[in-house]
C-alpha cells in the first residue's frame, strides 16, 4: 500500500473550478503536502447528457438521435450546441485569449472527428449490408469521452496556471491503434509519472478492448476510478460529491434533520444503489473491497467535514436504522399462474431471461407458490414490450402491473427487536396501507412496497421514527 489517495470529483462538483482548487486541492489538511494524490474527473455537469442523453429524463442527446433514424441529421444540430456549451465553459474558465484558442482548439478536434465518423458510419450504414445497431456501443463510448477529456485537460492547464504542478493523462484512446484491457491502459499511462511532484488529472472514460461503457455504462467513470486505486495501491480512495452522504434526502425531511453519515460499510454502499443511490457503483465497489482500500465520501463545497469513511469490516457500536432512503415510479410486475406450483424455478428462469433481453434489471421480487412479482425501475413503453413477451411465454397467466414505491430502512447492523413492529406501526399512523415487505436475514435493510403517493410521507415518518429519536450531533459515528 502506498500513501498517495486517488480522488473522483463528479460533474456538479467539477462546474466550480474554485471549489475544486481552494477546497479539495489546496485543502488546510493537505497543507504540507499538496502532491501524492490522482484525481480522476467526470465531465461537466449536463455535458454528458448532451453527448449521449439526460440521464434522469431521457431527452435526447447527440447517441440517442444518431442511433434513432439514419436518415435524420438532428444530431448534428444536438454536436454543434454541445460544443457551443464547451466553448462556453472554456470561455468562463480562461482569461487569456491564447489560453481559450487552445482550449477551443483541443475540443473542436474532437468534435470535428467525432462528426466526421459519425458521418462516414451514417453513410455506410444506408447500404444494405451494414447494419449501424453493431456500431452503436463504439460510438456511445466515442462520444461519453469526450467530455472527460474536456474537463481534465481544463483542470490539469488551470492547476498549472495556478502554480500547482499537474499533468493532463488522456486514457481516452482517442486516434490511437493500441487495443488493450483497462488495466494495461492505466499502467502504461502511469509507468513514469512521480506522485510526489506532479498531480495527474485523469479522465474518467477509459477506452479498453471490452468496452467499458458495455459492462457500466454512466457508471464508467467509477469504474476507471476503482481500478487506478487498485493498480496504483492507493491507501484511500476519494469520491467528492455535491452533498454529504446522509441519513435521508434533505429535500424531503428537512435540512435540519438529515445527519451525515460518518462511517458505513460496503454492504450498505451496495443497498444504496440497488435503490439507484449510488455512493459507487457496486462492480467498482467491489475491487476496493478486495484490495481493503478505505472509501471516503466528502461534499465539496463543506471541506472541513470528514465525510463518510467506508469500510469492508465496518459494524455500528450498537444495532441502528442509519439510512432511510427509497425510489418512486417502480413497477410491481405479477405474474400469477395456477400451473407455476411446484414449478416457480423455471417460471423464474423464463421472467429473469425475458428481463436481460429487454436490459432490465429489478429493484426487488416476491415468490410465492403460484405468483412471482418484480418490482422494475423502467418507462411505459418497454414495460409494454416486458408484458407482452411474457403473454407470449405463458397465455395462461395472469399478468398485472401497478405503479408503487419502495421505502427501505438500511443500517450496518439492524437487528434491533422489535424494529419491524416500531416501523410498520410508523406508517400505519399515518394511514400508509404496505402492499408488501421483504427483510433479509443479513439483517442490513427492511423493504416496504407502498402506494407511490405515500412516499414522501413514508421516508418522513420512518426517519422521525428510527433516525430523529437519537441525538447523533454532526454524524452518525462521526469519522476521523
């Protein structure tokens, strides 16, 4: 293990130039030493979104329009008004004329060749014998690349203009032949570079022979993150995010009310974005797990507070509920058939394999000897396309569909009696009907599948009840 950290800062984060220098690299802990850390950069904040497309909303963005007709060209209309929004960035980040023409410079290359293939692809693709959907996975990670070579080219020339010796390291591949693994491409790029005197800036896409984009998605970045800790054996990874780590969303119990949570383990990481709340995604989890590489999440924009410390070996001092959190607009899916007794295995096998055909995945499931329920995060159309196939496997069955919430109460160890009753009895005060519950043995997280309408006030009253009762001060175990 070497003393240097490997630190992600995310697109809301990365749109502060300020906060990044002032508040995460010229830090008052990190006075004595500025050096011997990585920072690995997302794109900034609504870039990505245009590239591909909104993550939350799905609006299109330049993949979404190429990849949905070949004879449209709205997606060069979507390339112009991203870089139009880069220049922008640039223009606000640069105060000389020849620092702005240079960053103009580096992103209208890329854009220029990123609509040059694109180009060339669309053309080709209108004759018969070559099909554009066997293309669509380089050019959906063409694109997500350039965003991270934007803001970590910026970083690293404004780190320099500022006196702070940093080096811009492109992991993008971009005109390059070489077809490596992730892992070779990370080592190759960091084979001579002295941590003790020089901050890398990396990018977050990391272009390798597996596509990482195919295996994670938006969540490559994570990814690229994970395993420059794990190959550079940092003694701690670092993700700076907008906002703490907390025991409930603000927004909806009140800013008063939600406490930072000072150390969790990665079990409950991994809960958390099952519920789409993703402290880090759970594959990239999962190597700094491995490695027994600490986890820390800090908010940016609060420098003085420690964050959230997460460990592999991490169990409170006494059993607790730490987080309540949930997700709206969930599908419950039921399939019920009287010939599934003694059968549910391989009517499971056909629901689960129809899900990976359509890319779903879900958030929980219910079995019972004739019924199987999944509870899927996905929009109208492709759960029409879900039901359908499903009639089509079993014409028998009965097929419903409902929209619900799920509201789950998650802490490191939460085998507290009676806790179930105290927490079924919190909504039921406040006329809350559950439509169904799932506990584990594990004994990390509590489940109830409610009405979408009660939501807001489910996550309210479950954090009056299991959360606001203890005085926790500035966090839950506060780290150090």
């Amino acid at each position: 293990m070497h003393l240097h950290t490997v630190e992600k800062i995310g697109g809301t984060s990365m749109n502060d130039y300020e906060a990044v220098r002032d508040n995460i690299i010229l830090n008052p802990s990190q006075k004595e030493n500025i050096y011997n850390r990585v920072l690995v950069v997302s794109a900034y904040s609504g870039i990505t979104d245009l590239l591909l497309e909104h993550k939350k909303t799905g609006h299109p963005g330049v993949f979404s329009l190429f990849s949905n007709s070949i004879n449209d060209n709205n997606w060069r209309e979507m390339l112009e008004k991203t870089k139009q929004k880069m220049f922008d960035t640039n223009k606000a980040l640069f105060q000389s004329e020849q620092q702005l023409s240079d960053a103009n410079e580096f992103i209208s290359e890329r854009i220029d060749d990123a609509e040059s293939c694109l180009s060339h692809l669309q053309r080709l693709c209108k004759h018969g014998h070559f099909s554009l959907e066997t293309h669509l996975d380089s050019v959906r990670e063409m694109l997500a690349c350039i965003g991270e070579a934007h803001s970590a080219r910026n970083t690293a020339q404004l780190l320099n203009l500022d006196g702070i010796n940093a080096c811009f390291i492109d992991l993008t591949g971009w005109r390059s032949m070489d077809q490596v693994s992730l892992d070779e491409r990370i080592e190759k790029a960091f084979s001579n570079i002295d941590l003790s005197s020089a901050i890398p800036v990396v990018t977050g896409y990391a272009h390798s022979e597996e596509g990482l984009m195919t295996h994670f998605d938006r969540g490559y970045s994570e990814m690229t993150f994970s395993r420059i800790a794990v190959l550079t054996q940092a003694s701690e990874a670092i993700i700076h995010k907008e906002f703490h780590l907390s025991s409930a969303d603000p927004r909806l119990v009140g800013e008063n009310n939600a406490v930072p949570i000072g150390r969790t383990n990665y079990d409950v990481a991994d809960q958390l974005a099952n519920l789409g709340m993703e402290a880090i995604h759970p594959k990239a989890a999962k190597g700094l797990r491995q490695n027994k590489i600490p986890l820390r999440v800090r908010n940016t924009f609060e420098p003085d507070h420690y964050g959230t410390l997460i460990t592999q070996d991490y169990v409170s001092d006494s059993p607790c509920v730490e987080i309540i959190a949930g997700q709206k607009g969930v599908w419950a899916v039921e399939l019920f058939d009287q010939d599934m007794t003694g059968k549910v295995t391989e009517y499971d096998h056909t629901i689960v394999d129809t899900l990976k055909k359509l890319n779903l995945t879900f958030t929980a499931k219910d079995v019972n000897a004739n019924t199987i329920t999944h509870y899927i995060n996905t929009d109208s159309s492709t759960l029409k396309r879900l039901v359908s196939q499903l009639k089509k496997s079993y014409p028998d069955a009965e097929i419903n569909q409902q929209k619900v919430a799920i509201v789950s109460a998650i802490g490191s160890d939460m085998q507290v009696p009676g806790i179930l009753s105290r927490t079924v009895n919190a909504l039921s005060e406040q006329g809350i009907s559950i439509l169904a519950i799932h506990q584990s043995m594990r004994q990390v997280d509590m489940q109830f599948i409610i009405d979408e309408r009660n939501y807001d006030t489910a996550v309210k009253s479950l954090h009056r009840c299991l959360v606001e009762v203890h005085d926790h001060g500035r966090a839950i175990c506060l780290a150090s």
